[in-house]
C-alpha cells in the first residue's frame, strides 16, 4: 500500500470514527445528559402533596442520574406560574415539572392560557395516582353517602363543600358527583386545603372532597368521619370506606393524580435518561412504602403511556367543565 493510498485510508477511518462518537444532536445530548444539577419545578408550596412526592423522589433521582435535583417551588394560579415557567426554560431536559391534574389536564379548560400543557409539554412519566375520600364533621349526621346525597339533593340545599380552589381534584370530584346524581350542593373554593380543613374541622363547612395525605391523619384521630372514596377500587389506608362506585353510582371515577414534563421538543433520548430514571425511584422499595402510607399510588410509565393519560382526562375534564360551566376568570 503507497503512502497516499495509507493517508486516504487512515483519513477515511478517522472520518467514520468522528460521525459515530457526534451522532445525532439528540444521540448526542442522550449521551453527555445530565451534566450539571437538574431543576424540578413544583407548582405548589412546600409541605404540600406534590412537594412531598418531590421531595421523597430527589435522593434516588440524584442517584440515578449522578446529578443533584434542585427542587423549585413556584406556588400560584393552581400551578399555572410554575407550567409558564417552565415552556421559558430551554427543551433540554435540566428544567423538568411535577405537574398535577389541575395543571396537566383542567387549568386550560376554565383559564385562558397562553398555552395548552397536551401539546406544549412533552410527558416523561406519571408519578402518583390517588383516589380522594369525601369527608364530613363527625359531629353531621351525614354517615353515609346516600345520607350526603339526600340532603345535597334538596333545592335549596345548605350542604356546600369546600375545595383546595377552583379547577382542583376536590371540586371536580364534587362537581362530578353533582353532576351525576342531580345534586344541588354549593361548592366553596379556598386558598388552599388547609384553610378548607380548618372550616371543616371546625364545623363551618359541610363537607370536602379531600387528598388522602390532608385527611388519612384526622379520620384516624376520629376528627373526620370517611363517608366514601373516589376511586374505582377502595384505598389501601382506608380499607372500610366503601368507593362511590360502589355506593350507588358504577363506574363514577375522579382520580388525582401527578406526573413529570419537560418543555416539548425535549430530545426524545433525554426524555428516555429521565422516564428511566423515575420509574427506578418509584418502583424503589423505601419511597413505594412510604408513598402508600401516605394513600399515594405509585404510577411508573412510559412517555407515551402518560401523554395518552393526560390527553384522555384533559377530555374528560373538559367536557365536564364544559357542560356545567366552570370559570376561574
């Protein structure tokens, strides 16, 4: 072989050599990703449910992606800052969001956004799914849902129920059941759960459509009495509250539930490093434990599974949005 012939070759190598190590720019931000600590925007103050989740999520995240997860809580708007804040970020999977029902599925149905969460954010994985109890005063006389529909049911009702604000898992569960069953009840929206809790604690309010990490706590004190459960299926931590499924209503379902974006056009290798690293951290034996304790199912997925997910209840909520006219405007 002549000297040249060996240069041609040599160069022809090194050619194929440097297209394999660059690859794609998607196969090649997979392959350096992460690089630096990962932000988790979370639109909710801290000691609430989602930052619970969060948090009890970062310390195996942090392993698995041998990055620190700096969690960022961006409360307000029933999640609405932290989903903007999030499509300012760039596509490049270091700004992620723990989004939730309200922000992933319902805000854009009774806001007008400058955005739609279905196509402007790309799903990486669900987080949790959890049914919500209806509880009452255990000094009511309501012990049982039909005892609840009974009285919601008169025309000019004075049962009302109270909720987190508008547009979240509590109002619509309520709502729902208005829906279904005829009901006349008023709804009352909060600026928080704790301050609904209080009202219902202390007998101000009729009833709440509540989280299972606010209410598990009181039931088991005997300060909230459990009249039914959301959910298909009963709930582990409250195995003798019977569902509103099976109480009269079949097929009723208003599940709460959490789940990971990224800004959409997130190289879809990213989104694989990340979805495989939160489905370990789910499926890891100590934070599964301690999520269902606290009534809160983990719900590991693939990305395509969970934008089905969103997609499918931002239609569901939709079109019940749509049909009894709720607003937040």
């Amino acid at each position: 072989m002549t000297t040249s012939t060996l240069r041609r070759a040599l160069g022809a190598f090194a050619a194929i050599c440097g297209l394999t190590l660059l690859g794609s720019p998607a196969a090649g931000a997979a392959t350096r990703f992460p690089s630096r600590p990962i932000h988790l925007i979370v639109g909710f103050a801290a000691g609430g449910s989602a930052d619970t989740v969060a948090r009890l999520m970062a310390p195996i995240l942090n392993r698995e992606l041998k990055q620190n997860i700096i969690i960022e809580n961006r409360p307000g708007a029933g999640g609405n800052i932290a989903s903007a804040d999030l499509l300012k970020s760039a596509p490049d999977g270091y700004t992620i969001m723990l989004g939730t029902i309200g922000s992933l599925a319902v805000n854009q149905h009774i806001s007008k956004l400058k955005y739609d969460p279905v196509t402007d954010m790309e799903a990486i994985s669900l987080a949790v799914k959890f049914s919500n109890v209806l509880v009452v005063n255990p000094h009511s006389d309501i012990h049982t849902l039909a005892d609840y529909v009974r009285e919601a049911k008169a025309s000019h009702s004075s049962l009302s129920f109270g909720s987190s604000g508008i547009g979240s898992s509590g109002h619509l569960a309520g709502e729902l059941l208005k829906s279904v069953a005829g009901l006349h009840n008023q709804h009352i929206a909060y600026r928080g759960g704790a301050p609904a809790m209080n009202d219902l604690l202390g007998g101000r309010l009729g009833a709440i459509f509540a989280s299972p990490t606010d209410a598990v706590q009181f039931i088991a004190a005997g300060k909230l009495r459990a009249i039914a459960t959301t959910g298909l299926s009963r709930m582990d931590v409250l195995p003798h509250v019977p569902t509103v499924a099976e109480s009269g209503y079949p097929g009723f379902e208003a599940n709460n539930w959490y789940a990971y974006v990224a800004p959409a056009k997130t190289p879809a290798d990213v989104i694989r490093v990340l979805n495989k690293a939160i489905v370990v951290a789910l499926k890891d034996p100590g934070v599964s434990a301690k999520l269902e304790k606290l009534g809160l199912q983990p719900a590991p997925s693939t990305p395509a599974e969970t934008a089905a997910y969103i997609r499918s209840e931002s239609k569901k909520w939709g079109d019940l949005v749509k049909k009894i006219g709720i607003s937040a405007d």
